[in-house]
C-alpha cells in the first residue's frame, strides 16, 4: 500500500515542496507560542490562572 502512495506521489511534480510548507508551518507556530509566552506579564498569568477557581453567579 505504502509503495502504490509512493509511486504515486513520484509521479506529481514539485512533492517535494509540501513538506517544505509544512515544516515551516509547524516551525512558525511554535515560534510565536514562544515568543507569546515569553511576552506575557506575569500579572496576567497569574489572572488567567486563577479564572477557573472564582466563583460566578452565572456558573450556576
């Protein structure tokens, strides 16, 4: 099975290019969760942090 997905993928010109996009994808998500949470003031995680422990009224 794998070898019929090979052939065919051979047979489609520039394959090689979507890992390429891919990868690059992949690589540019990280990147900006990175520079997100090395951006972020503490103050606000320790916000965020806490929401899930208040109590609202509107939970009820």
């Amino acid at each position: 099975m794998f070898k019929f997905i090979k052939q065919y993928a051979e047979t489609i010109d520039h394959v090689n290019i979507y890992p390429i996009i891919s990868l690059s994808i992949f690589l540019l998500f990280f990147v900006m969760l990175l520079f997100f949470v090395f951006k972020i003031s503490k103050e606000k995680v320790d916000i965020l942090s806490n929401i899930p422990l208040e109590e609202d009224s509107t939970n009820n």
